[in-house]
C-alpha cells in the first residue's frame, strides 16, 4: 500500500471534523463528531466506502490524538467473507491499528437480522473495550439511497433523515427496550463522517490511497431492494432527471434532520412537563400541535415499551387524548393497556386496569 499522503480528501474530512454539528440547543457547548483524543473503533467492511474512511481517518490520527481501533463482522454469508476478514486484518495491521473481529455462529437472516447482528457486534467491543466511538463510512450515496428507500416504505420524517451524522449506537442495536443502567454521557455513539462524500469519491480515495478493496457479491443481488435501489432507482435518477439527484437528496436528508432535532426538542420540553412515571396529562397535550403530541406520546412510549412503538402503537395513544372518560386501548406489547383517567391518559399493566 502506498504512503498515506496528504491529499485534498483528507483536508476537506479535516474540515469537516473542525466545524460544530448544528441543531445544538441554543447557548449549548459545541458538538463535534470526532473529538480530540477520542477513542474510536472504525467499522470495516472490506468495501470502498469504509476503507476509504479507514485511510483517511488513520493519516489524520495524529493531528487529532485518536487512538484507533478496526472492527470487522464476518456474517458468514458466502465463503468469500473469510477472505473479507483476512484482508480487513492486513489493513488494519498496515496502519498500525488494533484489530478485532466477529464471527456470526448462525448467519443472520435478511438485510434487517444482519444489520442488527453487526451493530450488537460493534456495540460490544466498543463497551468492553472503552471506545466512545463507532464510525461507519457510510457516505452521501447512502444517504440519498436511505432517503429514497424509506420514502418508498412510506416512512415518516424522522425515517427520511434515519442516516444522520451521529446518535447513540445503543438506539440501533436494542431501540426503545435497552436497559438504561450506563448514563448517556458514557454510551459509545455511531458517527458517519463521510456523508458529504459521494460513493465515486471513495472509489477515487481508494484508488489514490492505493487501498485493497473486497466487493461483496451480495451488494450485486437485485433480489434486495436496497442492491436494486443503488444499482437501478438512483441511476436512472442521475442519468434521466438530474446529474446531482444525489448531491440533492443528500441535502434534503440533511435540512430534514435540523427540522426532526428542532421538533424533538420541542416534545421533550412539552413531554418532561406533562408526564409523571405512569402516564401524560392530556391537558397539556391536547392543545398542543398534533406533530409534538405525537413525538412527545412516542418518547413517553419508547421509555416504557419493551420495544420501539410503531405509527399506530403511537396515534392508539395519542387518540385518547380526546377520548372519554374511561376509554382504553388494547394491549401495548408488553401487556400494558392506556386508560383514560380524568386529565390523564395511563399506562398500566392489564391486571391494574382491570381491578
């Protein structure tokens, strides 16, 4: 591998890593993505995109006093995932870095089991290991895909802006139903810091940096709708409508998100004033716009819940906000049931609501 050289790649992810993430609440501390002297474990595919982010992270380490580990997830899909881990440790022994690897003992099932799998994986060395940081390189490409796809599934605001700069890594591996024993301080985060690169510029880092690159055959399958969306839908999207679809969508994932973190705060505010440990006042919340009624219904949920409530889970709740007296929903996973009681809609245990 040739000499990781200063090039205009790493200047500009320099850059990037210096400048604040914005949507900070006001008078707030700065936030940045990778702090100095942050330990970060950098997720390795063997892919283009996150060995691009490997090279260039590595050369910048110096200048930021990281200390840097790889990580790689063989999920044992397909024999040629072995040679995957193999080459994932050449690299990071090239670089000088740590290396830990996973091995699924059953391969996962499906896009959503391996992906769950993988981050669990990640979520673990970071934990037992100390590192603050999961960095993946994941890139505008990706976003744009992310955007498009959930578009499609008929996702809400906040699934069209699902792949952002950073959030807790615990949120993706267990959502809604993780134990909350680790204070939020100490909780490693997932960061993205190639999201204003493109796919082709990581092709071109990697061409530059002279850095091995494994291709995945299932990244070929057009039998997943992600593979037929990045080989099919965003193509004809460059090709046939705009040269800069992706540039564009990228953009709008990325004034989404200010918008979804400014809403979140607004029904965290109207939620922290409204609740007790078991239920809302739903005199606070009903005259309040239907869109915090249901972010701040959700994040009371969500604290409560053994899993991530779904749109419907959300709007059974936020319906007896107007309901009668007495009125209650069906089971919520877990068994519990929302009652209305007087200015408050509950959440209790069936056996409660029924004495």
């Amino acid at each position: 591998m040739a000499a990781l050289d200063w090039t205009a790649f790493h200047a500009r992810l320099h850059q990037r890593l210096k400048t604040p993430l914005s949507g900070a609440r006001p008078n707030a501390r700065p936030v940045y993505l990778l702090p100095q002297g942050q330990s970060v474990l950098l997720a390795l595919s063997g892919g283009q995109d996150s060995v691009a982010m490997a090279g260039l992270l590595a050369a910048l380490r110096s200048k930021w006093g990281w200390e840097l580990a790889i990580a790689h997830c063989n999920h044992r899909w397909n024999p040629g995932e072995d040679d995957a881990a193999i080459q994932a440790e050449r690299l990071a022994h090239s670089l000088g870095l740590p290396f830990f690897l996973r091995v699924a003992e059953e391969p996962p099932r499906g896009e959503a089991g391996a992906r769950h799998w993988r981050y669990a994986m990640l979520a673990e060395i970071a934990q037992t290991e100390g590192f603050a940081a999961v960095v993946t390189g994941h890139t505008a490409s990706d976003r744009a895909e992310t955007l498009l796809h959930n578009l499609a599934r008929g996702s809400g605001l906040d699934g069209l802006t699902s792949l952002g700069w950073q959030r807790p890594l615990r949120g993706i591996v267990s959502p809604g139903g993780a134990s909350r024993s680790t204070p939020a301080s100490l909780e490693p985060q997932l960061v993205r810091p190639l999201l204003d690169f493109t796919r082709m510029e990581t092709a071109e880092i990697c061409q530059a940096l002279a850095l091995p690159v494994w291709e995945d055959p299932v990244n070929q399958d057009l039998g997943y709708a992600r593979n037929r969306m990045r080989h099919k839908v965003l193509p004809q999207l460059v090709e046939q409508i705009n040269p800069r679809a992706v540039e564009h969508l990228a953009q709008t994932a990325e004034l989404l998100e200010a918008d979804v973190q400014y809403l979140e705060r607004q029904a965290q505010t109207l939620r922290q004033r409204a609740e007790t440990s078991t239920g809302l006042n739903r005199r606070m919340l009903k005259d309040a716009p239907l869109a915090l009624q249901r972010r701040a219904v959700r994040q009371f949920l969500q604290q409560r819940l053994p899993q991530q409530p779904n749109g419907g889970q959300i709007e059974k709740f936020v319906g007896l906000l107007q309901a009668p007296q007495g009125s209650q929903s069906d089971p919520f996973p877990g068994g519990a049931i929302a009652r209305v009681e007087g200015d408050w809609v509950r959440l209790e245990p069936v056996e409660a609501s029924a004495s």
